[in-house]
C-alpha cells in the first residue's frame, strides 16, 4: 500500500460525510510543522465528537450508523496503518456538524 492510498480513503472520506451539504467544501494542503511537511483533508460535513477521536483509527470503529454512511469501518485503519509504516503521525480534529479535518506527516 502506498500514500496514494492515504489520500485516496481521505479524500473519500470527505466525500461521504460532506454528501448531504448543500454546498461541500473539501480542503487539502500542506504546511510545515517542526520542519516535517505536514498534510491536511479538511471538510465540512456531519464531523465527529473529539471525546470519540482515539477510536477514529479502530478497526470496524464507527461514530456514525452504517446505514447513513456507507462502509466497513477499516479505511481509516488502513491510512493509519499506511501512515506508521512510513514513520509518520496521524490525528484529527472535529466538531460534530461542522466537519472534520485530517492531518499527517511522512518522515520516510
């Protein structure tokens, strides 16, 4: 599995939870971070509570019902997964009803 994985389960992420907006908006960038490039999706969908954030990255983890989002429960597993292996750090941030935004390094 490579980043481009990463970027494609994000970028799909995004997609799916900003669906039901009127107007979507879906953000990707970089910036710098202790010297590290450091990478962002951020979006404006149904978001998350950060109380539940630590089981974001759980497999078969899900913080909405499967039967207004589609999925298995494993894409964020694998970013994380993806992530790790190349030396990298990943965490979000959201705010239920406002979105959700995903940030990561890559040391490799």
């Amino acid at each position: 599995m490579t980043t481009k994985q990463v970027f494609w389960n994000l970028i799909a992420n995004a997609v799916k939870f900003t669906a039901e907006r009127d107007s979507a908006f879906i953000e990707i960038g970089q910036y710098q971070q202790d010297g590290t490039n450091a990478f962002f999706i951020r979006d404006n969908g149904v978001g998350f509570n950060m109380k539940y954030a630590d089981k974001l990255f759980a497999p078969f983890q899900r913080l909405h019902p499967q039967e207004k989002f589609a999925g298995t429960g494993v894409g964020l597993s694998i970013v994380q997964r993806i992530i790790l292996k190349h030396n990298g750090r990943i965490w979000a941030e959201g705010q239920t009803d406002r979105g959700a935004t995903f940030f990561f390094t890559l040391t490799q």
